[in-house]
C-alpha cells in the first residue's frame, strides 16, 4: 500500500515522487489491450516486420512529432551522446484516443484524487494527457538532464500553490533497459547529485514539477519498448500554463464517446461548466444531450435555476 499523503509530502517538499500502484493493475491491463489499436505490440515491432515499423512512425505517431524529411533523423548526435533528437518523439499519441478504456485512464479517480491532495486543490484542470511508445532500437533515447520549460509562458513561480504537476503514468513495467526517467533533483543549477531512476511496475505514476531536472534514458534491452502516459494538472485558474488541447476534438467521435461518459467532475478536469455555473440554461443542457449523446445530463438539469 502506497502512503498517499505521504507521497504528496514528498512531491510537495522534495519536487518529484513515483507512487507505486497508484492505479490497479487490473485497470491498466484492460486498457492495454486497447493500446495494440495505437501502437504495434513489443513482438511485432521487433519481430523486424516492415509494416510494424512503418506503423509506428506513422499510424502510432502524431504528425507533429513526425521528423519532416529523413535528414533529420540522420543529422542528429551520433548514439552515446546526451541530446534531443526528433526521433525519440516518435511513438505520441494525442487524447481522445479510439479506446475508451485508455482515454479514461487519463482521469483515473485514484490519479485525480492524489492531484488534488498533493496540489491542496480541488479545482484543477487536465492540461496535458497524450500516450508515448519507445521501442528499443528506434533511437538513442539518452536526454541531457533538463527542467521542462515549455509547460507555461512564463517563468515558473516555484511556492507552494503555485506548482503544476507534471505526470506520467505507466502502462508498462518500467525498469531497468526500459528506459526509466532519471530524476536529479531540483534547483536552478544543474544539482550535483547522483541521478535516481524512477522504475516501477505499470500503474505507478511518477509526479514532478516544473523545477526538477530530468531525462529520458536510452533503451537497451533487446526486444525491450515503455508505454506511459503524460497526464498534468494546472490550478484551474493557472492559465499560463498548457500544452495540448481538447477542444479541437470536441465534434468527433472519441471525444463525444469519452464526453457522454464522464460525470460533471470529469468534464471540469477539460473546463467544462459545472453544474449550478451561470452558462448553463434548459436550452444549452438540451444542446448539450444532443450533443453527447448517451450522456447523464440530470445533475446539469436539476441545478438550472427556477
Ligand atoms: O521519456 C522520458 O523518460 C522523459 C522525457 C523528457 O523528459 C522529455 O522529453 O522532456
């Protein structure tokens, strides 16, 4: 058993926490099975298959992160160096994906609940929720350790009710040759520590803030790949910081099948209205039915004002 409020100290007062089993590994089995829509299994990947491979750089990867023209990929560091390269950004899936099971992942109740005691918020908004594959072999995955600096448009305050959690949930054991994160610390210099590499089971989630220093590792074992989730919170009014957003999905399937089944509380994580908001009128919660179809919209309508 994983001593939540213990782990929310640790994040709060050392920067950084991996609370093992935050999720039950029966949830993230289920929605795993779901994954294999996104990405090609370890096996076929690695079994060499063109396809597989021709998958993953397309299918299982967003076209932002997809390098433009091959020069890139081949003018990146040489392998054993520390450095950003396009390709280790291959294998981002955005939110809302085709499987249900895995968009409600992103909002787990247990991952929701350990947000709101460590950021002492109730209030808090989804900002960044997209699925990230590594395969070994794609690429020299080595970073330089680093702090994220483009979670806000502006410098970091870094006090308490201030910070944003930056997560990643893991669908897949994440341990030694797989690439685990390795966390230095915090500060505004680079710290001298000895780097802590945050490998745990599928259903830990590792929470940072902004002010901790990190990279992603290499993978090494053969056959090996890591599937995790990037699932942060902001304070709902922190609204300088953001990465992906939602909205752009919200007339398409996935999202109206992830909308209609999620509760008042699960749709404000996405800046929905709650209800009892002023926006809401007996016209808007018919527009709103109509929309989403399928969706509980009883507790919208019993809070419309009289
Ligand atoms: O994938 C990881 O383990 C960390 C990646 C990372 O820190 C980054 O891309 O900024």
């Amino acid at each position: 058993m994983t001593d939540l409020q213990a782990a929310a100290e640790q994040w709060q007062t050392r920067g950084w926490v991996l609370v093992h089993d935050l999720v039950p590994v029966d949830d993230i089995d289920l929605a795993v099975n779901e994954l294999w829509e996104l990405f090609p299994t370890p096996d076929e990947y690695h079994s060499g298959s063109s396809a597989a491979s021709t998958r993953f750089e397309t299918e299982s990867t967003d076209d932002r992160y997809r390098p433009t023209d091959n020069r890139a990929a081949f003018e990146e560091a040489p392998s054993g160096e520390l450095s950003f390269r396009a390709r280790q950004f291959l294998g981002l899936v955005m939110f809302p994906y085709s499987s249900m099971l895995l968009n409600r992942l992103h909002i787990h109740p247990n991952i929701v609940s350990f947000a709101q005691l460590a950021m002492e918020e109730t209030d808090l908004r989804l900002y960044q929720a997209r699925t990230w594959g590594k395969y070994t072999g794609v690429t020299d995955y080595g970073q330089p350790f680093h702090q994220d600096r483009n979670h806000s448009i502006v410098p970091d305050r870094l006090e308490k009710g201030w910070w944003n959690m930056e997560g990643f949930l893991y669908l897949s054991d994440v341990e030694d040759g797989v690439g685990a994160t390795e966390i230095l610390g915090s500060g505004s210099t680079l710290p001298i520590a000895k780097p802590i590499s945050a490998s745990g089971k599928r259903g830990s989630f590792l929470a940072y803030r902004p002010d901790i220093w990190h990279r992603g590792v290499n993978l090494t074992r053969p056959g090996g790949a890591r599937f995790i989730m990037s699932t942060s919170f902001r304070h709902a009014g922190h609204e300088w910081i953001g990465f992906d957003s939602f909205q752009q999905h919200s007339n398409r399937g996935p999202w109206s099948k992830f909308a209609a089944s999620c509760s008042p509380e699960e749709l404000a994580l996405f800046g929905a209205p709650l209800p009892g908001h002023p926006y809401w009128t007996p016209e808007l919660v018919d527009a709103f039915e109509e929309r989403y179809r399928g969706i509980d919209a009883s507790p919208w309508r019993k809070r419309l004002p009289l």
